[in-house]
C-alpha cells in the first residue's frame, strides 16, 4: 500500500463510520475481515478515487450489505 492508498483508506474508513455511526476502529476491522479492503478497495483505487465521498460511501454500504458485514 502506497502513501496515497493510505490516505484513501483512512478517509473511506472516517467517511463509511460517519455515515454508519460507528467507531473507525470497527469498520476498519470490517472492512479488513471481510476482505472488501484487501479485494475490493485496495484493488480499485485508481478508479474509486475518482469518485465522490457520497458515492464511494454508498458503494462501500451496498457491498457490505451483499457481504453480509451490515444488515
């Protein structure tokens, strides 16, 4: 991980536990557990960067939810 993957994690994590209502440190560990950081962010960078803070948390929420990680 680069210093600007790095970046765009910590604002996705601050962004996704904003928006869900929970500590960073949990939905780092669910992003992480699941595999979502390390198969679906990580990977996607150059894309996903591109985008905006809403659509990117919208997006992060809806494969959660289709990973079972939300309800």
């Amino acid at each position: 991980m680069n210093f600007e993957q790095l970046c765009f994690t910590t604002f996705c994590v601050g962004s996704l536990a904003d928006a869900l209502k929970m500590s960073a440190g949990k939905v780092y560990g669910m992003l992480r557990s699941s595999g979502i950081l390390t198969e679906y962010l990580l990977p996607g960078y150059e894309v996903l960067h591109t985008f905006s803070k809403e659509y990117i948390v919208d997006d992060l929420i809806s494969y959660m939810k289709e990973k079972g990680v939300l309800e």
